[in-house]
C-alpha cells in the first residue's frame, strides 16, 4: 500500500491541470463554430437589409439553435428568459400582453397553479405556435419600453431588451460583453441582497439586532440550530426573529427549505413562546412553486414581501409589537 507520501507525490506528478478529451472538444468546437457563423449570417442580412423582425422569426423557426443564438446577441440567460416567460404568464398588464399575444398562446393555464415551462416546452411553442414566435421576437425589439417590465426587471436586465443589441452595434456588443463579466459581481454585491432593505429599515428606525443561532436553540437543541438572517433586539431576549428567503430560481431543494421552517417555528414556540416569526418570502421562484411556498408561509406567524407596500406594512407592524 503507498504511503501518504507517495499518494500526494502521484497527484503533484500526474496532475492534468485541466480536464480535456480531444473528442468532445472537436464536437463542442463545431458547435460554437455553427452558433458564430449563424450569428455571422444574421448580422450580414441586417447590415444588407436593415434590421427586419422577420429576420429573427426565420432564425427561431428554421435554425435548431435558434433560440440560442438570440439569447447569446442579447447577453440574455436562458434561465432570465424562463423567468421572464414566468412573469409575462402571470402579469395582468394590458400592455405586456398585447405586444406578447398571451391570449393566442393557447394555454389556459390556473394562476394558482402555475409551474414554470421547460427548455423543451419552450422550443416546442417556438415552433408550433406563431404567436408565442411573434411575441417573443416583440419582447426583445420593444420589452424595454413596456412601463410594467421597467418597474419589474432590475435595470441589469432591462438594459439587454435593446434594439441596438439586435442592430449588432458595437456598443451595444461591448455592453454585452461587459453585462456578461459582470453578472457574478453585480449578483454578489451586498446593495442586491434583498436582506440589505430589511437591515436599511431597522438602522433607519434605529432598532437594534443580531444575527446568528438563538441561545436557547444553541443549548438544547444543537443538532438543530440554526443561524437566524435578523433577531430583535438581541439573541438573548428575542422578541422578533426574521427569516428572509428571495429566489428568482425553482429547485427541488424549496421543499426541504419549506420543511425546516416548519421545524424552526416549532421550536421558537417552544422555547420562544412570546417571539413572533416573521418571513420574509418573495420572488418568481417561490411564485411557481405553490404547493412549497404554502407549507413555507405556513410556518411563519406574519409574512411579508419587498414591494414598497409591503415595507411600509412591515415598518408599521415592528412599531407595533417591538419594545426597545
């Protein structure tokens, strides 16, 4: 048997650095290749023709990658789009859902019910329905202008709904590309927490807080602490304790979130029976998954959300049940 020693040398030694098979690369290489001339053949007939929506309806209907394609020009993720789609879906605007032509999608679809479209559904109603193609294709020469989407996308998003992205203009490549860097640093940056509201809300009405497991949890409970986002005033004495859970994304791991708040609940009642369990719970991702976000709500005793309303709701009912 080799030693420590031996064992740690074989991986300094052999060590590949970057994983790479030559036969995947070549197929994967072909594929970029295929996504550049597309793009290449689309930018030739606007620089002909002048920028035409039927241009981009033909490389939705008759390019397999089509889609793709749209979304790398723009700097658009295809998990943005889906939520987007989410958000037309479930909007009530008028105007929105003229430029979109919602009403000729042919989904009659409960807003109590509503689950978020697959990749597949996606690219089938991209095909069959010329409807949801037009709509589409408007969404990204006029989504921009829609009032409703101004005051709903974050202006990071908005910004990619430009004409000029679509006339390949070398600004709006560079914004692209800029946009692109900068997701990772713009999404991690501590003003985008929503949490950051909530903290701005009680330094404003100067009410102090921490952070952290809750004493009690901490002594008698250990396998089950849980380190709370927000306890007022302190952890010692808590007489509200907030939990914040804002997600623009779906995942399988919302049920056990839901679960252990329910967990969490019970045991602030036990041992926190005065407490009152606050959540804030908001996002398009809790919105498609209802059956979660009801056993998540369930576990809270007042629930808000980070609408201006909601703020104002929330500000009033700290200056009702704090004592500081």
């Amino acid at each position: 048997m080799m030693s420590v020693e031996e064992k740690y040398q074989i991986v300094l030694d052999k060590n590949t650095f970057y994983f790479h098979d030559p036969i995947f690369e070549e197929k994967y290489e072909s594929y970029i290749n295929a996504l550049n001339e597309t793009l290449l053949v689309l930018k030739n007939k606007i620089e002909t023709y002048g920028l035409k929506r039927e241009f981009f309806e033909d490389l939705l209907i008759e390019k397999e990658n089509g889609l793709k394609v749209l979304l790398a020009l723009t700097g658009f993720s295809n998990e943005s789009l889906k939520r987007l789609i989410t958000v037309v879906r479930v909007s009530q605007n008028q105007e929105l859902a003229r430029l979109l032509f919602t009403a000729k999608w042919g989904k009659n679809e409960n807003s109590e019910d509503i689950k978020e479209w697959t990749d597949a559904l996606i690219e089938k109603m991209i095909k069959d329905n010329e409807f949801f193609r037009k709509g589409l294709i408007n969404l990204f020469f006029e989504g921009s202008t829609v009032p409703y989407l101004a005051q709903t996308l974050p202006l990071f998003e908005l910004k990619k709904l430009s004409i000029s992205k679509l006339k390949f203009e070398a600004s709006a490549m560079i914004d692209t590309l800029i946009r692109y860097k900068e997701k990772g640093s713009y999404s991690a940056q501590p003003a985008n927490n929503p949490e950051f509201l909530i903290k701005a809300i009680l330094q404003d009405l100067k009410i102090p807080f921490e952070k952290g497991d809750l004493e009690k949890f901490s002594d008698k409970e250990s396998n089950k602490k849980r380190e709370m986002d927000f306890v007022l005033p302190n952890r010692k004495n808590p007489q509200i304790i907030i939990e914040s859970s804002f997600l623009v994304t779906t995942s399988s791991g919302q049920g056990d979130k839901s679960k252990t708040e329910q967990q969490i609940s019970t045991l602030i009642k036990k041992y926190y029976p005065k407490a009152k369990f606050i959540g804030f719970v908001d996002g398009i991702g809790w919105y498609v998954r209802q059956e979660d976000l009801k056993r998540m709500v369930s576990s809270f005793d007042e629930v808000f959300t980070f609408h201006k309303d909601e703020l104002n709701r929330f500000k009033e009912f700290l200056k009702r049940n704090l004592i500081w």
